[in-house]
C-alpha cells in the first residue's frame, strides 16, 4: 500500500483558505482517494484544548510557540501518521509553515528556535503541496473587519499581519516545489476552478 499525500492549506486570517478546504476534499474524495480533513492547531482532542488556550490566553511568545508543537506532536501520532501510513490522503488546515509565519514572521520569535522545535517534531515529514492563499493585506484587513468575535491573532495589529504574509511568501520562495500561491482576490468561482485544476495535476503526479 503506498502512503499517502500530506496538502496543507495555509494563508493570513481573512485571505480565505477556509472557503476553499471542503471543496479540494470533495474533489479528492471523488477522484479516489479517502481524505482526512483536520487541522492546527488542533486535530486531536488533547489539541482541541490546547487551542482554546492558544486562542484565547495571554502568554509568553516561547510558550506559544512549544504549544503549537505539542499540539502538533499529538496531531502527528494520532492523526497524520497512521492516515498517511493507511494510505489515506491528510487535508490538513494549517501546519508549521503558520508557526514560522505567526510566530516567526508575526512576533519575531528566532527563526533557528522553530527550526530547532520543526527537527525534533517532524524530522522527516513535510507537506507534498501546501496551498498559501494570499490576497493584498487590506482586503483581508477589510474582510477580519466584517466578522465577530475575533481571536488572539485576529486582533492583531496591520503590521503584524504585513510580517506574517511576508514570512508566508519567504517560505513559499524557499520551498518552491510544495508551495502553490492562490490568489483570493478573484470571485471565488475563478479560485475554485483554479484549485480543481491544480489539485487533479497534483493527483495524477
Ligand atoms: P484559523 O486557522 O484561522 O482558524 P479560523 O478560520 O477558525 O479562525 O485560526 C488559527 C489561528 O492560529 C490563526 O490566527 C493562526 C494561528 N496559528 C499560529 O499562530 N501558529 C500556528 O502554528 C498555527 C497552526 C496557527
């Protein structure tokens, strides 16, 4: 049995990922595959916790940064793995490229402290596609406006978010042969078809 592809989805608040997730597991599903769909931080009872706390306390940057990995780490031996192991295919809603971006790129934590904490927790596993939906810093500004009960990193000011979109596009740079960038600032039938079309080169690969 071949194991089977990790796709992430990844993206500032507001640029959209979220509408997109269930349409690229139904397409995968309908070309074949059995999906897992999950995500981070999250994904496992002991995460889902461990989120609540991450969306809603204050704490120290370091502190945030280790709970995302332990998140991750449960996430990694409960769910990705064993999926993955099956054969099934992991849509997965954020994954370490958001800790690089938000706690890296957002609140300057030293980039070697996550790489030191990515080598421990997934040493050998990355994404085969990541999927970074991008959209100019002012339209997803204007879309966090019109939503309601934002969390710790929704309330975040513009500048926070200007840094967390650039570590997303230095990352998307470093790793060209994963990453996808979707722009979301075209009617959401154009973005829908250019993902279907994506995807389906992607599974045929
Ligand atoms: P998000 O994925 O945007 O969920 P929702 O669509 O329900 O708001 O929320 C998760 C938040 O957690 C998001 O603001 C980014 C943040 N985050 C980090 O800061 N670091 C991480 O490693 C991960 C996975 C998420």
């Amino acid at each position: 049995m071949s194991r089977g592809k990790f796709i992430t989805f990844e993206g500032i608040d507001g640029a959209g990922k979220s509408t997109h997730i269930s349409f690229v597991a139904s397409l995968l599903h309908d070309l074949g595959h059995t999906v897992v769909t999950t995500r981070e931080p999250g994904g496992t009872p002991l995460g889902e916790k461990l989120r609540e706390l991450l969306l809603s306390e204050n704490m120290h940057l370091e502190t945030e940064a280790l709970l995302m990995f332990a998140s991750r780490r449960e996430h990694l031996a409960q769910v990705i793995e064993p999926a993955l192991a099956r054969g099934d295919w992991v849509v997965c809603d954020r994954f370490t490229d958001a800790t690089f971006a938000y706690q890296g790129g957002g609140r300057k934590l030293e980039r070697a402290k996550l790489e030191a904490l990515e080598a421990w927790v997934h040493p050998h596993l990355q994404p085969d596609l990541t999927l970074l939906f991008d959209v100019p810093l002012e339209v997803a500004r204007e879309r966090l406006a019109r939503s309601r009960n934002l969390d710790r990193f929704e309330q975040e000011k513009a500048d926070f978010f200007a840094a967390t979109r650039d570590e997303y596009h230095r990352r998307a740079q470093q790793f060209p042969q994963r990453f996808r960038i979707i722009e979301t600032i075209r009617p959401v039938a154009e973005v829908n078809a250019l993902i279907d079309g994506l995807i389906r080169e992607f599974a045929r690969a």
